[in-house]
C-alpha cells in the first residue's frame, strides 16, 4: 500500500512539473491566447452576444483609442487579427485575462 501512495504521489509531482514546464515554454515564446468576439449590432438571445461588456458593447472614444494603440504595439497580436482577417478599425477594445490571453472585441 505504501508503495502505491509513493508511487501515486512521484506521478502526481511529475505531471506537476511537466505542466509548468510547458507553460514557461508558451510564456517564453510571448505567444498568447486570443479570442476574437464580434459584436453584433442587434441584441438577441445569444450566450456569447450577452456576455459581451457593456464597455465593449458601447465603447468611449478613449476604449477605441486604447485597442488601437496595443495592435499597433504588439506584432504578434497584429498579425494574428490580420491573418484571420479581422478589419482591424473595427477593434472597437481589447480585454487581457489574468493569464495573458487577450479578447479582443470587433464592430
């Protein structure tokens, strides 16, 4: 019994490690998650067009302004949106999670 409770615990411990490992490699490459969201003009029962921010739905000139400044800024995130050929005037904000990922909201 005590052999199997080692033996699950080195398991646990590795995968642990390996984990971070892969997540230090993705961190290091500066590659992140995005999602684009568009935002449709009409309000229906969509999940995804409920969920959209109020900040996003009904963006400030200063919300649309601050996108724009980050495409210019970041290459890979530029290039992403360009080869999904997001119009990239009509990012009307761009939302970063906690881990990096980047949302980005299009008109």
């Amino acid at each position: 019994m005590r052999k199997l409770v080692t033996l699950a615990l080195a398991i646990l411990i590795a995968t642990l490690s390996l984990g971070s490992f892969a997540n230090a490699r993705d961190a290091a490459s500066g590659q992140v998650s995005i999602t684009v969201i568009i935002i449709k003009d009409e309000v229906d029962d969509d999940d995804e067009t409920q969920q959209v921010p109020r900040t996003y739905r009904y963006p400030s000139p200063q919300t649309i302004a601050k996108a724009q400044d980050e495409i210019r800024s970041d290459a890979y995130l530029r290039g992403f949106l360009q080869k999904k050929r997001v119009q990239l005037r009509n990012v009307v904000g761009i939302q970063t999670a906690f881990s990096g990922g980047k949302i980005v909201y299009v008109k």
